[in-house]
C-alpha cells in the first residue's frame, strides 16, 4: 500500500477525503479507515471493513464525482476519541464521524454516516 498523508487532527480527515476522492484513489479514501471501521453507505446499507470499503469506493469514483470542501463544524474530542461532523453543501441532513487517535498519534474513521436526514424528511 502506498504511503499516504497521515490526519493529524480530526478534523484533517475530511479534507484527505475529499482530496483522494476527487484524484479517483479508492484505495486512499479507504485507508482514512480503520480495520474494522463501519460505514453507513449506501444509503440504507451498512459497509464493515477497510477492504469492503476500498471496493465501495472504486465503484462509486469510477463515475468520477467530484466533491466540495465542507467546512466541519466544531470537533468534539474525548481522549482518543473524537466526533467530526459537516453540514452538507446542499443544506440538507448532516454527516457525522466517529475518530480514533491511532498509536502513531494520527486519526481514523472508526464509525461514518456520510448521509442522513432530520426525522420528518
């Protein structure tokens, strides 16, 4: 596996999301990932692990989308844990993430819900 940027804060995951997503890099989006990290995407659907994740991902940039930076709303932080969230730019629902610090001091994805909405919609 090729050696990619590390998330130094939390809140950097977001952008190196973004970024590997819009270069096309399934495998770069995946290791945002931890091991066993769970995804809820597609809308409805549960994925688990780092490699279903990898695979999720080649299908979906195979279509070339491109993806805006969001400006994250306010990290909340609890020792090793961490929530990161955004607002979507459509101004619809939110995103939410759940983050660990790993033992070299970088950031993981451990729990992602790229998409829901408020009950009522």
């Amino acid at each position: 596996m090729p050696e990619y940027e590390k998330a130094l804060r939390p809140e950097d995951i977001t952008r190196l999301f973004v970024e590997r997503s819009n270069a096309g890099d399934a495998a770069g989006v995946a290791a945002l990932y931890e091991e066993e990290a769970v995804l809820a995407f597609p809308p409805g659907e549960v994925t688990v692990g780092r490699e279903a994740i990898r695979a999720l991902w080649e299908k979906v940039l195979a279509d070339r989308p491109h993806f805006g930076q969001e400006q994250p709303l306010p990290t909340l932080t609890s020792g090793d844990i961490a929530l990161t969230s955004t607002p979507p730019e459509d101004g619809a629902g939110a995103r939410a993430q759940v983050v660990r610090r790993q033992p070299d001091g970088s950031w993981l994805r451990v729990l992602d819900r790229p998409e829901f909405t408020p009950p009522g919609r």
